[in-house]
C-alpha cells in the first residue's frame, strides 16, 4: 500500500479492543529502510510514541493492535 505521510497526520487513533488512544501528530521513518517505524500520537499534554509493527489497519482510522494485559 503507498500512503502519502500527510494523510496520516490527524487521523484518530484506536486499538482493537475498541479504545481511543489518540491521534497521529508526527510520523518517524527509517531512511535506509524506507518503511515507518514508529508512530508518534498526540496526547492532552504529551506525545508516545507506538512502534509501527502494533500497526494493524489504516483507513479513515488507524487501529493499532492493544497491549497484553
């Protein structure tokens, strides 16, 4: 799938037990690599960053796989 960056920024971010985490507010890439690497999410007060790899879908959302409990 090829993706321009700039689509992404904004887009609300959930994880796939259904919860709000956030939205995207920058995007980190590998040059050497050409392929994301860590998306970082805009938060009241703070940015974390989420590894690319918990990336599951990207569509008019972005779901990101939830962490083991």
């Amino acid at each position: 799938m090829v993706m321009r960056l700039s689509k992404l920024y904004g887009k609300q971010i959930y994880n796939t037990r259904g919860y709000y985490v956030g939205y995207v507010d920058e995007v980190l890439i590998e040059i050497d690599r050409g392929r994301g690497k860590v998306v970082a999410l805009g938060l009241p007060g703070e940015k974390v960053g989420v590894p690319y790899d918990r990336v599951t879908a990207i569509g008019d959302i972005i779901l990101v796989k939830a962490k083991e409990e």
